[in-house]
C-alpha cells in the first residue's frame, strides 16, 4: 500500500520534531555534564562554581522542560491518529511551550555559565 502525501508529511514533521526534542536533550544534558567534568577539576570552593551550580539548574530545568515536551507531544500524536486536527489541540500548543522552554532554559544557562568563566 502506498503512502499517501500527507503521510509522508505527518511522517517528515513527526521526524523533525524527534531531531527536534534529541537536540535539546544532548545540548542541555551534555551541557550538564561538561560542567560537571569542570568543576571536578577546580582545586577549590569558589564563586565561580556558585555560578555554575546555577547554570546546572537551567539546565536541569531545559532537561525537565524537554520531557514533558516528549510527554505532551506523544498525547498530541495520539488525538491525531485518533482524528483531531494536526496542530490546533491544546497539548501541541503545551508541547511547543515546552519546547521553546527548554531552549529558553538552555541560552540563560550558557550565559550564567559564561559569566562565571569571565
């Protein structure tokens, strides 16, 4: 059986998105990580890891933010397979809002984290 056009449409956003929502996760993870890798190698308590202890919890934040987009977008594909419209249900606007959380989360936090590393 073959695909009709707006099956493979669905199918190529519902990609974009996955790339979308793995993106953040590494950006905000790693970054979690990286920080992490850095302060270990700082011989003392300083200001400087104040700062970036806050920046772990933006990024945190980003991390928790992404979840609940995957969260939310799973339950806004299933109102589609079940006939809702793409793109107009309540949990697609939350699944952005997520989203675009997420993202906001991750710049705040590469600036607190810059700032500590000036």
């Amino acid at each position: 059986m073959k695909d009709s056009e707006s099956d493979i449409s669905m199918r190529a956003a519902v990609d974009f998105a996955l790339a979308g929502i793995r993106g953040m996760l590494l950006l905000n993870g790693g970054s979690v990580i990286a920080i992490l890798t850095f302060m270990g190698n700082l011989n003392m308590y300083s200001d400087a890891q104040q700062t970036l202890v806050k920046a772990i919890g933006w990024f945190v934040g980003g991390l928790v933010a992404v979840m609940f987009t995957t969260v939310f977008s799973y339950l806004a594909q299933n109102q589609i397979t079940k006939g809702a419209p793409a793109g107009e249900g309540w949990l697609t606007k939350i699944a952005i809002s997520m989203c675009l959380a997420s993202i906001a989360c991750f710049g705040i936090g590469a600036l607190i984290a810059a700032s500590a590393l000036t």
